[in-house]
C-alpha cells in the first residue's frame, strides 16, 4: 500500500460523499480524486517520472490536496512548503530538493521565478489562478483535458513520499525524507484513535503544508471524514464554521486556541457541538485549558510530535482519562519490542541530502518515543512537556 492507494481504498470504502467543503463549494471524495489523476496526467506529460520531486507553494485549498494526490500517484515526492516563507529559504528548499516542477499562486511566484533557467532541475511553474508562457502555465488548463483516472505506480513502502523542510532550532531548512510507509503508518495509528462520527464536520484549519496538517489530512482519508477547509487561521473565520456546519472537532496550535478563547466576540457563535480539540506543534499552556472548555465547551487533548517521526509520537483518547500537561500516550506502533530491540515504524529514512544526518534523525525519533514509552509505559501514566 502507498500514500495514493488511501484515496482509492477511500471511495471502496465509503462511497462517494461530500468530503469537502471550501469557500462556498462543496466537493466529494470522488471529486477529488478524479481531480488528483487529471493533476498525475499533467504531471507525467511535463516530464515528471517517479522519484522526481514536485514542490507545492499554497495556502490551504483544494488544489493542494489534488496536487498531492496527483503526486502520489504519477509516483513522485511532494514537497510542501509553507507559503510565508522568503525567498532566500524558498531558493535554498527549491535547490536542495532539486524540485522539476512547483505549483503555487501568482501572489508567490515572485519567489521562485528567479530560478526557472537558473536551476537545471526546474523545469515547470503551474500557477492555480492564472497562467502564461513558457515555464509559466496554468494548473486548471493544464489538467483540464486529461482522463480522470490513473492508475497509481506501485511504490515500495520504504520508498520516498514526501520531503518536509524544517529548519528545527539552528541553520537552514533541512529537508526531513519520510518514505510512504512512514506516513501510512502514522495516519493508521492517528485514525486509530478517532471516536468521533465520521458524518460529524471537522474544522481544518491547519496548513496542509505542515507535518501535522498532512497527517490529519491522510487520516482523514482512512476514516472518510469530512473537513470545512479554511485558507488560513482567523478566529472569526473559525467561529463561524464551526456555527455553520456544527462541527465536532477541529485540530490546532496552542497560539490558534489562545487567539480564540481571547476573541472579544466569541460569544456570538455557538460552538456547543464542539467535542474535540486536538493541540500539538507546540507546548500547551496548562492555564488556558479549562477556561478555553468552559467558553467552547468540547475537550482539549494535547499531543505530541515532531517531524522526524512523520510526525505523531503521542495523543490523549477523548475517551479516556486526561492529565493537565500532559501529551498522552504513545500511538499504537509508535516502539516495536522485538527480539530486545526497539523500532519505530515512523521513523524517517533520514536527512535528504546530508548522509551524516541519517542517523542522528533516526535516533531523534527513536529518542522520542522511547522515553515516552518509559515514562507512560504500558499501564496507562501520562507523561508532562518536558
């Protein structure tokens, strides 16, 4: 199974429903998909061949996940990038990654444009609200006249998926190569742990261009669920989806939370059908908890995660019993005791293009879910940030 065969197991499991809603539009599993294999056509008529990198530059709407699926499925690695990023980092993950083609918008092509004819390796920019000339096309007219069905190349699961840039605490971006077995794994042992039903809407507010965002994104394929997409962040924007389409859950940041329960007209909006809201990226401040439940209603479960373990090592059960400072327990399959030994199953293949950073990425992860596996152990304890 590779990261492509999750949509196709998706619609044989489901059927088609309305997967997605998006700025007025509503969209289906099916939808997207079709759309996905219209995006793999055009990409394998540009050159594209599988192992080849393909950098997506967007904020959050539906070409990013049919991008992504059409990636996948010609059988090349995405490479997402935060849209805020300059142009001087951007340049350097264009680079790195030797990315053939980028898909991104006119307001951010200033970014990359430089470098078509600079770097061997760029050959195409599809722009998805316009197009041009050249190296410059347009996304929807490019996919537009191709089939919409394609058959996924076969990928090993330990072969590459995606390339996640993250500069961590000193240096440049470094591009964090986690394989399709990496992901699956991870978005299997996220889905895992859903209790919610999977007709009830989700708010999806957090970049598909982050390694939590992706996961949430590839588990909610697993479980057939159904999120109200926003572009980006805004509490009022949040309020209001989550009043329109009753929603039950949403995943965030610490900092979207603090912006919400200090929004001085929160109080309009109901958000009595709020039943989850799930908290990782960063440490959650202890103090904001209660209140922000008193105000919204819903829980708050705190997890933990980092990219180089693709990237959920730990979550709390909505179910289950909750410790304040706590980031729960590991995921199922998160260690693996095995003869003595200990694995990881998303664990990354390691530093892109540094080989003296395979190993100290591998023992980071391993590092991670190891000491939280000593101190949650298999009785059920909870672990603090630190």
């Amino acid at each position: 199974m590779t990261l492509a065969r999750l949509g196709d197991e998706n619609i044989r499991r489901f059927g088609e429903y309305d997967a997605l809603a998006f700025e007025g539009r509503r969209l289906t599993n099916v939808d997207q998909h079709r759309a996905g294999c219209r995006v793999a056509h055009a990409l394998r008529r540009l050159g594209v061949e599988p192992g080849d990198r393909v950098l997506v530059m967007l904020p959050n709407c539906p070409e990013v996940i049919q991008s992504y699926g059409g990636i996948l499925r010609v059988g090349g690695v995405i490479v997402p990038v935060i849209f805020l990023l300059g142009e001087e980092e951007v340049t350097h993950i264009l680079a790195d990654s030797e990315a053939k083609v980028v898909i991104t918008s006119s307001d951010m092509v200033w970014k990359v444009e430089k470098q078509v004819g600079r770097l061997p390796s760029l050959r195409h920019v599809l722009l998805v609200d316009g197009g041009g000339q050249g190296t410059m096309r347009s996304f929807a007219e490019e996919i537009a006249g191709e089939a919409d069905r394609f058959e996924a190349v076969p990928r090993r699961p330990d072969e590459l998926a995606v390339i996640l840039y993250t500069s961590g605490t000193t240096g440049a971006p470094k591009g964090v190569a986690l394989s399709h077995g990496n992901l699956e794994s991870n978005a299997r042992a996220a889905a895992s742990l859903y209790e919610l039903d999977r007709s009830e809407w989700a708010v999806a507010v957090l970049p598909l261009s982050h390694s939590y965002g992706l996961t949430v994104m590839n588990a909610g394929h697993i479980l057939g669920t159904r999120a109200a997409l926003l572009r980006w962040f805004n509490p009022e924007e949040v309020l209001t989806t989550i009043q329109e389409f009753r929603a039950a859950s949403m995943s965030a940041v610490p900092t979207m939370l603090i912006y919400l329960l200090n929004y001085p007209d929160a109080g309009r909006f109901d958000t009595s059908t709020m039943r989850a809201w799930s908290s990782g990226a960063a440490p959650l401040p202890v103090e904001i908890v209660e209140p922000f439940e008193r105000k919204f209603g819903g829980r708050v479960l705190e997890g933990y995660g980092l990219t180089e373990a693709a990237p959920v090592v730990s979550a709390h059960r909505l179910s289950g019993a909750r410790k304040l400072g706590s980031v729960g327990q590991p995921i199922p399959g998160a260690t693996d005791e095995h003869h003595g030994t200990h694995k990881a199953s998303n664990c990354p293949r390691g530093h892109l293009t540094n080989p003296h950073e395979i190993k100290r990425q591998h023992e980071w992860c391993l590092a991670a879910v190891l000491e939280l596996e000593r101190h949650a152990g298999r009785r059920g304890n909870h672990i603090g940030n630190a």
